[in-house]
C-alpha cells in the first residue's frame, strides 16, 4: 500500500505535540539503551535493553505482540509480530541497520495499518548516533504522518 507522507507539524501541530508527549519517555528510553550499549550489537540485545529499561520506567507494554490479519473473511495462520506495543496504542519496531530504508518504514507502516494502532516509532540502534523516527497514521484518510 502506498502511502502519502506528509510532516504532521505543517497539518496539524497540536496533535504532534501531544504525540511529541506521548513518545518522550519512549525516546528518553531507546536513547538510554543506545547510549550505554553502543553501536553495532546484534537487534534483539537491544531488545532486551529496551524491555530492561522500560520496566524500570514502568511503561506498560507488550514484547513480541502479535497479531493476525483477515483475508476475504478469513484469518491468514501466519502471525505477525511488532516488537513493543506500548501503551497499547504505540508500536516500536527496533531495527540494527547501517541506515534506516523504506523497507523497514513500510514495514512498521504496515503494521500501524493492520493493528490499527495509531503511532509507531521506528528506532535504529546500529549507528554510532541513534536514529529515530516517528510516524502518525490517520487510519480515516490513511495519511502518514512523520512527526
């Protein structure tokens, strides 16, 4: 599915703060995580970091959330899997990449879509600085938004 990606500031700049709000502890963790364990570990150490750190926070969330999807009426046996839902409403995909692509945002757009959860954070860990992004899906018009 194609998406139109749009800066949720330019549209709307109230809601992106209250997102902005929303994902501060999630971002303060992720940076913590990178920070102390550095660049270029294997994915799912960060992983582990991240689960660590957010218990220590005591931010709900949900490790390995899966999901499945219906086809036609019916239920495909695959499961999907994000790695955190947060919340309940924000999905965390954790990547440990040289750079983020379009494969991996069409992956967590994906999921935001088929969850139907509205927010999703995208975080790679594997650069010597972190990179995060952060996406608002309006699951009405199906606009993407980065925030």
């Amino acid at each position: 599915m194609q998406y139109t990606l749009k800066r949720l500031m330019d549209v709307k700049p109230e809601l992106g703060k209250e997102l902005k709000q929303k994902c501060y502890a999630i971002n303060g963790c992720c940076s913590a995580v990178h920070q102390e364990l550095g660049a270029f570990l294997n994915e799912y150490m960060y992983q582990d970091a991240l689960q660590i750190i957010l218990d220590e926070q005591q931010i709900p969330y949900t490790r390995e959330y899966y999901f499945n999807v219906m086809f036609h009426g019916k239920q495909i046996q695959h499961k999907h899997y994000v790695d955190f839902l947060i919340n309940d409403e924000i999905i965390v995909e954790c990547k440990a990449v040289e750079k983020i692509c379009a494969e991996h945002r069409q992956q967590l757009w994906n999921y935001m879509r088929l969850t139907k959860k509205p927010i999703g954070i995208l975080c790679n860990f594997a650069p010597p600085i972190d990179q995060i992004e952060h996406y608002y899906l309006d699951v009405a018009d199906g606009t993407m938004y980065l925030f």
